[in-house]
C-alpha cells in the first residue's frame, strides 16, 4: 500500500532505528529515534525516508545530480502535505497508524 513497501520500511529502519535494526527488528540503543526520544511515527519521519530511498536508487553519487530534473525538497513538502494537511483524512491516519503498530 501506499507508503508501506519494503524499500521504504528498511530504509526507515535503517536511518531511525540503526542499520542492524533492518535485519533484528530491534531498536539499537545508539540510534536516532532513541538518542531523540521519538516513541511515535510521524509523516516527517515518512517523508525523509522516502526521499533517502528514492535517491538511493540512482546512480547519482551527490545530491543535486539527478538526471531527471526530480525536486527532492517538493517531494519531501508533498509527503508531509499529505499526512499534515488533511490530518484527519482516513487514508493518512491509517497509514501512520500502520507505522506506529
């Protein structure tokens, strides 16, 4: 489903929960969401992880290189704007309701 695929999930992992934590599934005691506090998933957490992903998949080695003419700071404000604008739309609540399972 939107925002749940499993680039995205590990790449969130990854970047909020520790490298490892892509393959335990356990939170490293090291990593940003508990040097941080973060105890909840929100869509700017979502939206950061999407755009490292998405970048990710190229093979662009700086930011700012993108073949395609792709704005990473709009796609970052577009996902946001999704979860923040609307935030009791049934789609986005279940989504992030989803994350924080």
């Amino acid at each position: 489903g939107l925002f749940s695929g499993y680039l995205l999930q590990r790449v969130f992992s990854s970047i909020f929960l520790g490298p490892s934590s892509v393959f335990t599934g356990k939170v490293q005691h090291s990593s940003i969401a508990d040097i941080s506090g973060v105890r909840r998933v929100s869509g700017r957490h979502i939206a950061y992880a999407a755009v490292q992903a998405r970048f990710a998949l190229l093979i662009t080695e700086k930011w700012g290189q993108d073949e395609d003419n792709f704005c990473y700071p709009d796609f970052y404000q577009e996902v946001i704007d999704f979860f923040e604008d609307g935030p009791d739309d049934p789609v986005s609540k279940e989504i992030l309701e989803w994350w924080n399972l």
